[in-house]
C-alpha cells in the first residue's frame, strides 16, 4: 500500500478517499457504477485502487462501469451493501469539457443524508493524503468474480437485476397482449438520449415486450451522450418530440443521462411530471405491486398540487417536502409513502430508494394498457387519460421556466429582494395588474418554504421562495446548483382550475392561461433586471388535451 500527500492535485482521489474516510470502509460491501460518461472506467480504477487500500471487503461493479442511478439502487438494497458510489451528473452535459460527478448513496440504496454528505465535506477541507494499492486494472467488460488485491470483486449484468426487478412491478403480460394487439393504432417510441437507460430500454421494449427495433432510438450509451444534453424534456429532447409528430406516433418516452428523470410526450400531448404523478397515483390499483394499497403520496414544493388532489379524494396522507429524493426516501423508510414526484422530470415509488426514468414509462405503459382493457371499443391513450383526469380532479396549469448559467450576484439580489420582502410584509395584501390580460392579481403571503422531517424531526430551510396570491394562484422561485457554470434560477407558476369549469376550459393553452400570472411574477421579482435575460432558457409548459402549446 502506498500513501500520497494531498494538497491541490488529484482532485478525484481525495473526494473518494473522502468518502472512504466518513464512513466504515473496512470490511464493506459497496456498489459501483455510473451513467458511463466521459472519465468513468477510470475513475472505477482509481475507486478500486483506494477502496482496497482503505480494507473494502467487496466492491459490486456494473459491466463496462455502468449503472443506471435506479439500477445502482436496487443493486444496493438486493445485495444488502453498505452504500455504493455513483459516478454521474444526472441530467448534464458529458465529455472532456463538461460535467462529472461523484455521489455516495447508502445502505437504504438513496442519496446520502446531509448528515453524511456534511462530514464529507468537512474531510475535503482538510485532507493531507489518501491511499492507494498498487494492482493491475481490472477488466470491467467481463462478468464474474474477481480479486483485486485482498478485495472481493464481482463484476455484475448492469441490466438483468433491474429487468427483474421491474418484471415483480408491472403486469408485463398485459402491456405485452395490448402493444401487440395494437401494433398499428399504438406505436411506441423511447428516446435514450444517448444516456445510460438505453441497454434498459432494449432489454424491457425490445427482448422481452417484443417491439420492433424502431421503438427505441439513441440507445447506445456515449460518455459525452452524443454531443447533446441528456435532459428529458421539450428543449433538450427535440429528437424525441421531432421524430413523435412526424410519425404520428401515439406514446413516445425520454430518460435522461443516468437514468431517474423520464418525459411522457405522445402526438400532440405532452404530460406534465406533475400531471404524470398524479395520473400513476389515481391508477396505482391496476399496478400489481400496488395490489395491496398505497401508503401516501408525496411531491417537492415547486411541484404542483395535482397529486394533493388525488390523496384527498382517496383518503391518503401526503406530504409536501423539499427538493431532493433523501426527503421522499426517509418517509418510506418509515413505511409512509408509496408514489412521489417532482416536477423536475423525477417520478418514483418506494421500491427503489431513488427517482426512476424507466419505472415510470412502465408505469403509464401498464395504466394505458388496463384502461384499455377496461374499454375494449374506444383506444385510450396519453390525451384521454388527461382528459379524463381533468374532468374528475380538474387542471392545475402549470409551466417552469429555467434560467441558466445566469449571472450568481443577480440571481443572489433577485432572492435577497423577495427575502426581504418576507421580512418586512411588503408585498401582502399588494395587488398587480397584468398589462396584457387585465387581469388582478392580490398577494397573500410570501414566505421562504422551509420542512420538519415526520421522521427523525430535521428541519430544512430556504427551499425557495414562494408568493402565494388569494385565488389559490402561486409562483415560486428557487436557486439551483446541479450544472457546474453560473447559476440556475427557476421560477414555477400554477393555476388550479376546477371540474366544474367544463372541457373546453380545462382543455386550454396553458402559455395563454398562465400568461398574466407570469408577468406578475416577473414583475414582482424584477426578474429580467438581476438576470439580464429576456427570456428563459428552457420552458416545461403543458399541453392542453387538445395538443395545442
């Protein structure tokens, strides 16, 4: 064994020497794996190197050094690890000068707590040295068991486990009998943006549902994801969206780069991650891992209160939380909560510890093909279920706007306005009028979202801002830091609209209703001043039932 001092190099080593070091690395079992970006087989290299060194027992490594982020949790909890290492940036860009990413799941197969995260840290500020054994890399493409030095190495199927993992979820007969006996009238097409869910996607649509090849499109994972950026939705995802209109194609599906986000976008429907939580939570019952009732329901503050709906009507308890799956993952742990989302594309269930691209295109695969079955003479798809939805829970319009790479003084002025708004009671009871729609707009409260944890009793705090008007209406804005350049400020906006209000209004253009609601927003945060951006840089907008935008 070898020790090296530490002081500005060697980045990589000393985060996992970090790790090693802020948790019982002698005598554990960890999971490795990644989304297979640039820099990932070598960085499996160098964990091994240092996690023998530090007296792991046993390291479980996906082939090729990958693992999808759901994968890489159920490897996890099935081969009851300790914890596991991931190598990914979710969502980001890939390649020599894009992002990369280190992250410590632990033995539940979640997000490492702030508890453990904090003491990580706190050894990054102050490590002098890390240490390495001196041994031949090992192949990472050949599956089996191996010895690197006095560790245990098995080199595992990245798929297979998953695959069945999600064989014990879903009705896979049902989707199977439906897609093959509406082969024409219901196409299907999966986009893997090059990222790490296209191997799963072959081996579920392709080896074992029967699609033809033409379901699936980019599904070979690329460390830089093809040049592009692997985030599911309707700007990053334009290959999907393109290829889904041209082709008239009913169901069309998108995962991002390490494989927890998902985009459901049929011919003219897009379905909000808000409106799509919602749907999979009414429908649970015709899940079969969901045969025996659901615990709660749960989603992220910004997202928007569709699922709120469907508990209350159902008699469930639910829960508002900050973003970030930890918070979702301590309420199933504690047996309290079976579906959550986000509306950042995150939707997820407490069979695995993380968000899950792949289960929740299962998840509406095996909905549409029980409605269906459930209504022989009419094909159900995407828009008839949100029809459906909005004329029993009514329509929560509901649109995002990302501002990126933006300047991080203008976004720190733009929250230290509505802060000090808080503190003063400014703004309360103020009403604005939107200049385009006349429309007035009184403000009820602003205040900063923090969250006690039911559980072992945390308490989060500043999760974003949220100005919340009397008429139900919200904006929230919050500050995010999951890219590597500037910052990322998000501004989320909402409009309940009941069952009562008919179809013709529920089926409407979510840009046009939510049109003067944004000017306000705009107009109460000074939002293009501190940016300095006309306009967003990406929009997440839902489609009215009718597919207009």
């Amino acid at each position: 064994m070898q020790i090296f001092l530490s002081y500005y190099q060697h980045y990589t080593e000393n985060f996992i020497q970090a790790i090693f070091d802020s948790i019982k690395a002698d005598g554990a079992t960890l999971v490795i794996g990644g989304d297979g970006r640039y820099f990932s087989p070598e960085t499996v290299q160098t964990i091994l190197k240092i996690g023998s060194a530090n007296g792991v027992k046993k390291l479980i490594i996906g082939k090729d050094s990958i693992l999808s982020t759901p994968a890489a949790s159920n490897v996890i909890r099935k081969y009851k690890a300790d914890g596991g290492i991931l190598l990914t940036a979710s969502h980001n860009p890939g390649g020599p000068n894009n992002d990369f990413g280190i992250k410590y799941n632990v033995s539940n197969g979640g997000p490492a707590p702030e508890n453990v995260t904090n003491k990580i840290y706190e050894i990054t500020k102050t490590i002098q040295k890390y240490k390495v054994i001196e041994a031949d890399p090992i192949d990472l493409s050949v599956i089996g068991e191996k010895k690197y030095g006095p560790t245990e190495v098995l080199i595992i199927d990245s798929v297979a486990d998953y695959v069945e993992l999600l064989q014990g979820i879903f009705d896979f007969q049902l989707i199977k009998d439906f897609l093959q006996n509406n082969a024409e009238s219901f196409r299907i097409l999966f986009d893997g943006l090059h990222g790490v869910t296209g191997p799963y996607a072959r081996a579920i649509l392709v080896d074992t549902l029967g699609l033809p090849e033409a379901s699936i499109q980019n599904c070979v994972a690329l460390p830089d994801f093809g040049g592009g950026h692997p985030d599911p939705n309707l700007t990053y995802a334009h290959s999907l969206v393109e290829v889904v209109e041209a082709r008239n194609i009913q169901f069309g599906a998108a995962s991002d780069g390490d494989g927890d986000r998902n985009m459901i976008y049929g011919k003219g429907a897009f379905v909000t991650p808000s409106d799509s939580v919602a749907i999979i939570a009414d429908w649970a019952h015709v899940i079969p891992y969901f045969k025996g009732g659901v615990k709660g329901l749960a989603r992220s503050m910004p997202t928007s209160k569709a699922i709120d709906l469907v508990a209350q009507k159902k008699g469930l308890e639910y829960f508002e939380v900050p973003t970030g799956w930890k918070f979702f993952g301590n309420l199933m742990d504690a047996g309290r909560l079976s579906i959550c989302g986000e509306e950042s594309f995150g939707t997820g269930s407490d069979h695995i510890r993380e968000k899950d691209g792949i289960w929740a295109i299962m998840a509406w695969l095996n909905i549409i093909a029980a409605a269906n079955k459930e209504s022989p003479n009419e094909l159900i798809g995407i828009k008839e279920l949100l029809k459906k939805h909005y004329s029993v829970y009514g329509r929560s319009f509901f649109s995002r706007y990302d501002y990126e790479e933006v300047s991080s003084e203008g976004a720190n002025k733009l929250v230290a306005l509505l802060d000090g708004a808080i503190t003063s009671s400014s703004l309360a009871n103020k009403t604005y009028k939107s200049k385009s729609t006349n429309q007035d707009f009184t403000i009820k409260s602003v205040t900063n979202f923090s969250y006690t944890d039911p559980i072992d009793g945390s308490v989060s705090k500043n999760q974003g801002q949220v100005v919340l008007f009397d008429d139900g209406s919200r904006v929230v804005f919050r500050l995010s830091g999951t890219g590597s350049a500037g910052a990322t400020v998000r501004l989320y906006v909402e409009r309940y609209v009941g069952p009562e209000a008919g179809e013709k209004v529920l089926a409407g253009d979510t840009a046009e209703g939510l049109k003067g609601l944004i000017e306000v927003a705009l107009e109460i945060s000074n939002l293009k001043e501190f940016l300095g951006r006309d306009e967003p840089t990406v929009i997440t907008v839902s489609m009215s039932a009718e597919g207009d935008f």
